[in-house]
C-alpha cells in the first residue's frame, strides 16, 4: 500500500506527464547547414526588417526559440526578437516558402528573401525567388495549406 507521500509523487508525475503530452508540439525550424541547432544559418531575422537585408548574427547575441538558436547582429535585435518574436520569425520555420507551398521542407539561402505583409519568406535560392515573386498571394495561400502537415513532422 502507497503512504500519502508516494500517493502524491505518483499524482504529480501523472498529472506532468499529461500535461506535457497535451503541450504544443514545437514547429520544425530550419538549421539545416548549421551547426548545433542553429537557425536559419545564424542569420539575423530581424535584420531584414531593420537592415533591409539579410545580416549575419553573432554568437553572442543568441536566444534559444522554438527549438532552435537564432543569431542577432547586435543587442537591439536580440531585445527586438525577444520583446515580440511572431514579428520577426520567418515563416514556415525558415524552411523555403516556394518548396512549401509545393508540399515539401527544404534549405533556403538568406539572399533569397522577401516580405509580404510584413512577413519575412525565405527561398531555396535567387531563382526560385524569381519564381516565387510572381505569384507570391497564390504560393502563400498554398504554403499556409502545406504547412500544418509538413510542420507536424520531426526532421531530425
């Protein structure tokens, strides 16, 4: 028989375990050609926003977000990412908008970036930017239609 005090260990891990198990599950994050878990190639999210253009970080100003490790240029951004990071993530983790909106997660190369509404989208590369360019409401509402599916994976 249980005393009161395994009882409510016992209570507490099942009600943890529960809990963790109803916890959001993370988005995928693109750090693919980075080490250690770092996003987006330790480019600056925020610096397409503030720099008008890719930028890229530093180690020393890092936050872990989201599974990952993202870089700033300076401690504004860092503190700009930190106060509001919705505003600055990439969307689709990062991973290529264009290859997203045609159902699959790939790289993206920091050149290859545009903000629509205020969002920042990433691409595989110059080209496929140009591809995206043309069409970008369409490749958008394709990519948000992908990305629940594609994002409930574990890329690891």
């Amino acid at each position: 028989m249980l005393d009161r005090r395994a009882f409510l260990g016992l209570a507490a891990a099942a009600l943890l375990a529960g809990a963790e198990a109803n916890a959001e599950v993370p988005r995928p994050v693109n750090t693919l050609g980075s080490p250690n878990g770092v996003a987006i190639r330790g480019y600056d999210p925020v610096a397409y926003f503030r720099d008008g253009g890719p930028r890229l970080g530093k180690p020393e100003f890092s936050v872990r977000h989201g599974g990952a490790i993202w870089h700033f240029g300076s401690a504004e951004h860092k503190a700009l990412f930190e106060a509001d990071p919705e505003r600055y993530l990439p969307a689709y983790g990062g991973f290529c908008a264009y290859g997203t909106s045609r159902g699959y997660l790939v790289k993206s190369e920091p050149d290859a970036w545009s903000i629509v509404d205020g969002r920042l989208y990433l691409n595989y590369d110059l080209d496929v930017r140009k591809t995206w360019l043309k069409r970008t409401k369409t490749y958008i509402a394709r990519a948000d239609g992908s990305w629940p599916r594609l994002s409930a994976r574990d890329i690891r």
